[in-house]
C-alpha cells in the first residue's frame, strides 16, 4: 500500500487546540535523510511516523523530475551518486536498480576545454605535447608549495600541484562558489577534488559510481511505498505550522540546526545557488548557427590534446558537467542527460549561479571554515544539553521516556558538507542506535 503523500498542509490532521495526531515519531524533511528514517523506523520497527516536508516534493536536493522539454532534470543541481559503502548500495538497491556512470567533465578555462580533475591528460594539455606520469610528478614536485599539513583550501592545492595550475583551476572557481578566499575555507573543500599523474580523469574517487536506473525521484517513491501506512506525508508544510496539532513520542529533525534554535547563537553561513535552465530541440541541436553563440567553442573532431571537443549527437557540451572556473559568472553548465542515459531527442542544460544565501532561499551549502565550525559547536552542544527547547516541548506525547531524544541528522541539521551516501550511513546508524533504545 501507498503511504499518503498529500499536497496541502496539514489537511488530515486535527484542528489546533482540539485532539492532536500521536505518532511514535515525527520527521521533519523529506529528504535522503528523513527518507531513510521513515523506511527504516516503520518497516523495521513497526513505528507510526508523520514527515512534514516544507517543499511540494519527496528527496530534498536529490530531487529530480522531467521539464517541459521531456529531459529528466536534478532540479538542485547534478547529483552524482557515488560510495566506497557495500552497505548503502544494498540498501538502496531495494527501491532502485543502478545505471553505471563513469562521471567524467571538463573544466573550460583560457578559451579551450581541459580535463579535469587534474590528471596526464590536463598535464600534456598544459605542456601541448604528449608526457609522461613520471615527467608529470617530477613538474609537480618541482612546482609544488612543500607544506605538510595543509590547514586550508589553497594550501591542499598549492602543496600538490603549485601556483599555476591552482589559479587555473581553483581559485576563480573557489571565490565565485563561495565567495571566500580558498585560504578561508577548509582543505576538505578543494580537497574533494582528486588530483591524479595517471589518465584516470573520472571527477570522483568513489569505487562505486552509479545513478538510480529510473531517477532518484522513483526511488524515492519506491521507499515511501514501502512503508505503506505507518507513514503518512505532508508536503508543502512548515514544521512549526503542525506544531498545534501532533504529539510524538521521538522527534528527528534534518532541518537547519540554527534555525531549529530560533537562531539563539546566531545565523550560520550558507551558501546558496541559483539555477538557469535552458531546453534544446534535436533542430536545434543540429544547427550550428544556433548552437556556436551559446557554445564556447564549436566542436570538432581530436585528442585530448586539441583544444575543442566535440558534443555528441543530441547533446548541447561534450560532457555532463563543464566547470568554468574564471571568466564566467556561473560555475558550471551540467547537462544531466550524458548521466542519466536518457534517451530522448532533446537536451537540457543548467547554467548553475553561486547566489548569497538570504530570506526565500535555499540553504544549499554549509560553509566548511573555521569560524563557521565555532559557531556551529556552540548549536552541537546544545542538542546534547537542551535537545526541545520550550517552544517544542508540549510535542511530547504523554508516556514518552523521561529523556526523550531528537536525532539530529542530514546535512543542515549537523551542518556538514555530507554527500547522499554519508547521509543515508547516517540515518542508518541513527536508525539502528533508536532500535537499541526501547524508549524512542
Ligand atoms: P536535504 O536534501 O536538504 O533535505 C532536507 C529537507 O528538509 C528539505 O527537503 C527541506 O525542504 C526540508 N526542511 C527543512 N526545514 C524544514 C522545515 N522547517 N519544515 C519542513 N521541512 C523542512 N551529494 C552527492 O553524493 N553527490 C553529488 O553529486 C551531490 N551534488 C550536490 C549538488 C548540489 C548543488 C547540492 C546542494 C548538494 C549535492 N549533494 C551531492 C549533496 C546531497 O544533496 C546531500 O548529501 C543530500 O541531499 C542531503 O540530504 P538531507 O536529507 O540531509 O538534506
Ligand atoms: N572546485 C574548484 N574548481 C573546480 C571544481 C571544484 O575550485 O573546477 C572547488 C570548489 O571550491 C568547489 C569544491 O572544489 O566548491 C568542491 O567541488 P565539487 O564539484 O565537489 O562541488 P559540489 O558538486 O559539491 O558543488
């Protein structure tokens, strides 16, 4: 059976101050997160929850949908989904089969494309002639900054490949992301990005790299099926909005931590994005004219070598990402379908635009950086010593345990810059630790 997945705000719930809905827990977001705890704690565990979701859709930022143009789009910008975790592909794998996808992109910079990450490839196309991996760590070593420990995002850089190809790459890209010096964020940011001396230019490291076969969108769907009726969704409705109306015996939240605190200590940074799609028809496609304004360089035939590289049939850009680290105000045009492996005459792209996060936007990115962590370990702390400030405490359902918890889980809710499959480990983990604690 079909759990509920209804549109309007708190439609089947009680009138406030009348009888309020009990449920054994409460889930606020419907994303990767909220998702995985709402399978997990009815199918194992035999609990009714309710999730409240402030969006129109399941799957958070992992959202994806088909536009106008027919063209399966991420509607938050391209997710790659990708995991060195056996664990997390066979739980997933109960509500999706996977398409393989070697991510590969390319980084456009000084009007030619380049591999990217950093690998043989990139190098001989720096040289303009063909190398060697032993030519290209003998460069780098010689290039390179030696500094041990790299404390900040420029340092894991410069202490691998140098100033140059730093500046390149990195740097344009870094301040426009997030607009702050890449020496004012942590190393973990640009130290994301493999660099390679071998040909190996897939963009991540991950021994597993695959996307749902039928979107992420229908495994999402296919999750909330599985929890028939013990789970009931609201979207479009606001946590606080339903606080009148439920009781609960365990709260798990995947919001924004501040927020959840009436920003007691203050706002945490965020960065947020804006999206520009853009659809093409395969006429459109076939037509050089229209294409070769839109296009940074029209495409041909060559090696990794040449300069210009030519995009598919039925495709806008020769890959399924292209970075544009400099002379742009976007970061990146992705163009899901290369991913997908949708079939389909016509093409999306999205022109994706770094935005300062604000009042009616998303809260898309934590920001990785010293002052931000301090900040955030002053919210951390109070999960662990005032887990319902007063304004949520009457969410308690009588015969709840006398020191009832709230699991704090996601990427906004503990305020790391987590990908899907460390989020699903998390709620998995979260789910287990509330089966051990017969009082949740
Ligand atoms: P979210 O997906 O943010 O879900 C939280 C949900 O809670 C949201 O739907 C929100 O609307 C809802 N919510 C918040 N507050 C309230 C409230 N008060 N009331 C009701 N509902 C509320 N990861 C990868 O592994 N690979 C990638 O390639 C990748 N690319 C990414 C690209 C972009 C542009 C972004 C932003 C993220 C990317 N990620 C990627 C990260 C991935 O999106 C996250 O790891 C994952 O989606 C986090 O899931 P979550 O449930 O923690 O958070
Ligand atoms: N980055 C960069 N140049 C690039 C790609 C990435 O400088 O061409 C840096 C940038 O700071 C970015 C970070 O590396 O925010 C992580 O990149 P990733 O593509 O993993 O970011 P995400 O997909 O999470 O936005």
């Amino acid at each position: 059976m079909t759990a509920d997945v209804r549109p309007e705000p708190g439609s089947k719930l009680p009138a406030p101050h009348s009888m309020r809905k009990h449920v054994d827990c409460l889930i606020v977001g419907a994303g990767f997160s909220g998702l995985t705890m709402a399978e997990r704690l009815t199918t194992e565990q035999g609990k009714t929850c309710l999730l409240v979701e402030k969006r129109d859709h399941l799957g958070g930022n992992a959202y994806d949908k088909y536009d106008a143009a027919g063209v399966l789009v991420h509607a938050y910008g391209p997710h790659y989904f990708r995991t060195n975790a056996p664990r997390i592909v066979d739980y997933l794998s109960q509500f999706t089969a996977w398409h393989p996808v070697d991510y590969k992109i390319l980084s456009y910079s000084d009007g030619r494309y380049w591999n990217f990450p950093i690998n043989l490839n990139t190098f001989e196309q720096f040289l303009g002639r063909p190398s060697t991996s032993e030519e290209m760590e003998q460069w780098m070593a010689e290039h390179r900054v030696p500094i041990d420990n790299p404390a900040n995002s420029e340092e894991v850089v410069v202490s691998q490949v140098g100033w140059e190809l730093y500046e390149k790459f990195f740097k344009g890209y870094t301040l426009k992301q997030w607009r702050r010096h890449p020496k004012e964020l942590d190393a973990s940011v640009c130290g994301r990005i493999p660099i390679r001396t071998n040909r190996d230019d897939r963009y991540l490291r991950e021994d597993f790299q695959a996307i749902p076969k039928d979107g992420y969108t229908a495994m999402f769907e296919r999750m909330v099926a599985a929890c028939g009726d013990k789970l009931e969704i609201l979207l479009n409705t606001e946590f606080r909005a339903i606080l009148p109306q439920v009781r609960c015996k365990h709260l798990v939240y995947t919001g924004p931590i501040d927020e959840y605190y009436d920003y007691g200590h203050g706002r945490l940074p965020y960065r947020s994005l804006r999206f520009e799609p853009e659809s093409f028809t395969s006429e459109q496609l076939a037509d050089s004219s229209v294409l070769n304004c839109l296009r940074p360089s029209p495409p041909s035939s060559g090696s990794h070598l040449s300069a210009e590289k030519p995009a598919p049939a039925g495709f806008f850009q020769p890959a399924m990402q292209v970075n544009y680290p400099n002379d742009e105000e976007f970061t990146r045009i992705v163009e899901i379908k290369h991913a997908t492996g949708q079939q389909c005459a016509n093409t999306t792209i999205v022109r994706e635009y770094p935005d300062d996060f604000g009042p009616g936007k998303e809260a898309y990115y934590p920001v990785p950086a010293p002052d931000s962590a301090a900040l955030y370990q002053k919210y951390k702390s109070r999960t662990e010593t005032d887990p319902f400030p007063p304004h949520l405490r009457d969410l308690w359902a009588p015969g709840a345990a006398a020191d009832p918890t709230v699991s704090f889980i996601g990427r906004l809710a503990t305020y790391r810059y987590y990908n899907m499959d460390q989020i699903v480990g998390m709620a998995l983990k979260e789910a287990e630790k509330l089966a051990a604690t017969p009082a949740a």
